[in-house]
C-alpha cells in the first residue's frame, strides 16, 4: 500500500527541520526525502526503488512520474511511433492512461518487496509557455471565462502590490496577453490533464512546473491549481509543490545570481507572500542546482538562501513547507532538512545505461551471433541491481535511509480517516463555456 497525501505530511512534519521557535534542530538529526523519477521500462526502475526502500529496517521514498514519463508510458503516438496503419486505441489522455499504468506497477513492486513507505509523486507537469510575443487571439467579447480570468489577476496583483511594489504594475497589453494565456486551450488542456492524473490515482505529492512564467501569472496559476486539486478532484491531502523563479530545464545551464542582504530578505518575503496567497505545500526556488548533471559535474548549493528562506516560510506560514531540490544529481551535497526532498533521475539513468552498455561491450560477439543468453532477460536485471544499489547510496545520503521504525510509530498515531468522494474534473472546468 503506497503512503497516501495525509501520511506524507506527516512524515514531513515529523522531518521537520526547525523547533517551534524557527531554529534549525541539530544537523545529525536532520533529514531529507529521496524523490526518484522513474522512466520506462517502468519494471526496471519501479522494482529497484521498491527494493532500496524495503532494504534493511525501511527507508521512505517518493517515486516520481513526470508529465513526460506519464505520456510515454500512456501510448502517445508523438513519443512512441505506431507502425503503420496502427491507430491508438484508448479514449483517456495518454498522461492519464500511463500515470495509471505506472502506479498500478509501483504500488505492485511496493507490496511484492515489502516497501512500507513509498509514495507516488508527480513532477514537472509544465505549464504552458508564455510568449509575450506571440500575437493575441481575436476577441471573441467578454465571455465569462474571460471576466473569471481577469478577477483572478486583480486579485492576485492587489494580494501582491504591498510585498513586490512597482513589480507588479503592468500595462493593459500586457494584462491582456495574460488574459489570453489564461483562456488558451493550451492551459485549459494542462489544467484537465493535471486534475485528471490527480483523479485518476491520487498520488501523495504533485509538481507544477510554472517555468519562466511571470510573478503574476505564477501566483494566479498555481493558486488556481491548489483550487482545482482540492475544491473540483475534491483531494485535501495531496501536497502540492509550486515554483517560483527558474530553477531549469533538463539539459539547460542556467545563470545563478547570488542574493545577500536585504536583497534576500525581499526574495525570502516574496517566497512567503506566494505560499501565503497559493496555499502551495512544498516549494522549488533557485539554489544553483542544473538538470541532467553530467557524473563529473557538481554544484554547490546556495546555503544562505535556503536557511533564510525556510526558517522566514516556516515562521511565517505556521508550518513546514518542504523544499524541493530540482538536478539533485548534480549537487554536490545535500542540505538535510533544508532540502526537504531530492529529485533525482540522471544519476539512475546513467548508472542503468551504463550497466546495459557494459554488457553489451563484454557479450558484443554472442549478441551479433545471436546467443539467447547474452540477449535476454539478463539484460534488464542486471540494470534493476544496479539502479537499486543506486537508490540506496542516494538514501545515504539523505539522512532518512533505516527511519522506517520511527515512521511506523508516527503513522500509527494518525486518526482513522476516510476519504470524500472525488468530483469530475470536466464538470467543473471555470473556463469552460
């Protein structure tokens, strides 16, 4: 049985890195989340993260699907080519179909191991990009969608003037290109394919990627989605992570501006404002970190402005709102508890395509003549032994590998509850017409 949304938070709360008063307790004590995304094949990497985490006494863990992972693994004929003349046969999205199929696997490795303490995240489900030179749409009138969007982003620029200042005075053009993002078909679509996966299997965790959009539009978009999570799927336990500022894409560098001074104490009030007016339940900001760090390539996480901007959510929110390390395989440590969960996916995709490559290299002549044995299952167990040795070195690291005693003590005293039933995501779309 995978940790539902309510057990995460309290493994999180019992994690908590600061003491009622805002200070860090002692950094042996502290912990971090491992977050491994997994990736097709599903069975390989679902079945070594199920093992690493049962390993020993019990290590918790999230195992994350991303939005593309999702789509691949649900057939989308744009990520897996049919042949010719094959037509894809299923009426739900492909996000949701393979979200589907890949929890169904993880929750099956999780029972078959023995994993007490893995849970299903999503991650970087991104929004839609905002192209501040794209042309407007032809005005259609004020149509309701249009007049909701419009009060959303009053809203959250009134919510914001006091914290952000003249950051936040646009022009009309520029209202209306937010406008015109808001009612695109384009976030219409992410917004039902997220609410959908999130119906579909009520995961513990889910990651908005609001890349590069601007403050406004993160505050208005985010908040919309905490709304559609817990008010139209009717899900109050999911923790939902949110993003604010760039924290980078697979592949891309990204400039690193350190702040100091009363420039990080804005940046951290600002962190809080968004928290505050989202109601968002884990957060990702930049530290420095990159994506798809390659084995030799390190960065050293921005400590300050973690210990600053943690302590200033956890005082001024009333609760622990855990950081999310986006490219952890490329950080060169890990700030227990100020990292509240580490994602990490580069650092098993290599250790497994090095594993497969290294067979190749040593059977390539038997492969070539077509011995069943160098071509068979073999392959891919040795890759789920490899990447589990993989996931249990990264639980190492976090601090939380064996806590699966404490664990139980802290899930046993949570009250019996039972879920409200869940709404239909098309029924209660606000832009719909």
């Amino acid at each position: 049985m995978l940790l539902t949304g309510r057990q995460l938070r309290a493994v999180f709360q019992h994690f908590c890195p600061f003491d009622s008063e805002g200070n860090l307790v002692e950094a042996n004590s502290r912990v971090t989340l491992l977050a491994s995304n997994v990736n097709l094949p599903v069975e390989v990497q679902a079945r070594a993260f199920a093992m690493a985490a049962a390993a020993g006494e019990q290590s918790p863990m999230l195992v994350q699907l991303s939005f593309n992972s999702a789509e691949t693994i649900g057939n989308d004929p744009a990520r897996i080519r049919p042949l010719p003349g094959i037509t894809v046969q299923q009426t739900e999205a492909a996000v949701v179909a393979g979200a589907r199929q890949a929890v169904k696997l993880i929750d099956s490795y999780a029972a078959a191991y023995g994993a007490k303490y893995l849970a299903v995240a999503l991650d970087h489900f991104q929004v839609p990009k905002y192209d501040e030179s794209k042309e407007l749409a032809e005005s259609q009138g004020e149509t309701l969608a249009m007049q909701l969007a419009a009060a959303r982003i009053r809203h959250a620029m009134q919510y914001m003037k006091p914290v952000f200042g003249c950051e936040i005075d646009i022009s009309d053009d520029t209202f209306a290109r937010y406008l015109d993002y808001l009612v695109s078909p384009a976030y219409v679509k992410f917004r039902r394919d997220f609410l959908g996966v999130v119906q579909a299997v009520s995961p513990a965790w889910g990651m908005i990627d609001t890349e590069k959009l601007p403050p406004i539009l993160d505050f208005v978009v985010t908040r919309e989605i905490v709304e559609g999570v817990r008010h139209v799927v009717g899900n109050e336990e999911m923790m939902v992570e949110a993003e604010f500022g760039a924290t980078g894409q697979s592949g891309q560098a990204l400039e690193y501006r350190k702040l100091t001074g009363a420039a990080l104490e804005r940046f951290a009030e600002q962190v809080c404002c968004f928290i505050r007016y989202t109601g968002a339940d884990g957060i990702a900001y930049p530290i420095g970190m990159e994506h798809a760090a390659k084995k030799d390539v390190k960065h050293e996480p921005d400590r300050e402005r973690l210990q600053v901007v943690q302590r200033a959510l956890f005082l001024a929110c009333g609760r622990y709102i855990p950081f999310a390390q986006h490219g952890g395989t490329g950080a060169a440590s890990v700030e227990r508890g100020l990292v509240g969960k580490n994602n990490i996916n580069t650092h098993y995709l290599v250790a497994g395509a090095n594993s497969l490559a290294d067979h190749v290299a040593s059977h390539m002549d038997g492969i070539r003549a077509g011995d069943k044995k160098y071509c068979g299952s073999g392959l891919f167990t040795k890759m789920i032994q490899v990447e589990a040795e993989a996931a249990l070195a990264k639980l190492m690291e976090t601090g939380s590998v064996n806590t699966g005693p404490a664990l139980a003590a802290v899930l046993n005293q949570l009250p019996k509850h039972t879920e409200a039933a869940s709404g239909l995501v098309t029924e209660l779309d606000p832009y719909a017409e």
